[in-house]
C-alpha cells in the first residue's frame, strides 16, 4: 500500500521509517483539496496524532498532501479516535472540565499544547484519552 512512497521513506527520520514498519489501524486515501485539520475532523484523528503517524511523509505545516496518496491514520494499539474539535473561546480547563479529563491525560495526549494553553486554534482535532486499542 505505501509503494508510492518509498522515495520518501528514503529520505525519511528513524521516526519515519517505523511509521512504516508499523501497522496501520486505519489509512486514508487524500482527496483533492484535504486540509490535514479536515481529515483529523473527519476521520476523527487528533492533530497531534495525524502528525506523528506521518512524520516524514507529510511536512510540519502540512503543505504538501498530495492527492490519491494513502497515509496512515494511527497505528495497531496505539490509535485514539475519541477527539474533540476545539470551538472559539475554548480553554483547556473550560474543555478539562466538560469532558472529564484531567491535565495529565489532556498534556499526554496533545503534548503541543503548551504549558499557559493559548496556542489552541479552532478546527484543531484533540485526543482526550491515553492511546488505546481500537
Ligand atoms: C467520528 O466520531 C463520531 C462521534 O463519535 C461518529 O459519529 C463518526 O461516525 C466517526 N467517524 C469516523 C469516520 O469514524
Ligand atoms: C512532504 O514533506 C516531508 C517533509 O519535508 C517530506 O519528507 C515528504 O517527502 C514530502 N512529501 C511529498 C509527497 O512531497
Ligand atoms: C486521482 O484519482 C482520480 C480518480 O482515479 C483521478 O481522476 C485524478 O486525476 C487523480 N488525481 C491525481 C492528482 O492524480
Ligand atoms: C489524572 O488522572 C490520571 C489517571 O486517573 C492520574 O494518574 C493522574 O495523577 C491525574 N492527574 C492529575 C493532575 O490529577
């Protein structure tokens, strides 16, 4: 499935080459016009978690998807698919509070949050629980 991509697996991280070694829970076929934040959205990935499973394959500001290519959503064991989509005037505590988690698990699982919560964005997909299997 990921032949089409074996070039970039050449010039990928260590962290890269064992996205691929490792085995996708669930993948996804790019559609002309897909945003990164709209397939977390949709698929019900995290930000966080689309980023890492495609490390080397998609670039950091997500500029470079391109179409027909299938990429991997999580991994076997390690794919949370409970997200939520931060709203405007969301907070962390706000969200901590109506959800029932709390920061450890909220910090663990979207570890690009910093430390004050104010680099949060609308649109954004974000994991709630430790990853799980699914
Ligand atoms: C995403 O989660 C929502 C809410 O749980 C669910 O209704 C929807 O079917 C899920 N979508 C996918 C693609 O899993
Ligand atoms: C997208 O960018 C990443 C990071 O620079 C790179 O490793 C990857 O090969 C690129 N993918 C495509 C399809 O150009
Ligand atoms: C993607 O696949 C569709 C259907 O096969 C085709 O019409 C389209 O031209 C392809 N797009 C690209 C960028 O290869
Ligand atoms: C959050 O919950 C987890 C699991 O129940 C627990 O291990 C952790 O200590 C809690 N963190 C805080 C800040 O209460």
């Amino acid at each position: 499935m990921f032949k089409a991509l074996a070039s970039a697996v050449l010039v990928a991280s260590l962290m890269a080459q064992s996205a691929f070694a490792a085995d996708c829970s669930r993948s996804y076929t790019v559609q002309d016009g897909d945003i990164c934040d709209g397939i977390s959205a949709a698929q019900n990935v995290s930000t966080y978690q689309l980023a890492v499973v495609n490390n080397g394959v998609i670039d950091n500001s997500c500029s470079n998807l391109s179409s027909n290519t299938t990429i991997c959503l999580g991994w076997t064991g390690e794919d949370c698919s409970t997200t939520y989509t931060v709203e405007e005037d969301d907070t962390c505590e706000g969200i901590q509070t109506a959800y029932g988690v709390n920061s450890t698990i909220l910090y663990l699982n979207n570890p690009q949050i910093n430390e004050e919560c104010d680099n949060i964005y609308i649109g954004e997909v974000r994991v709630w629980f430790i990853f799980s299997s699914v």
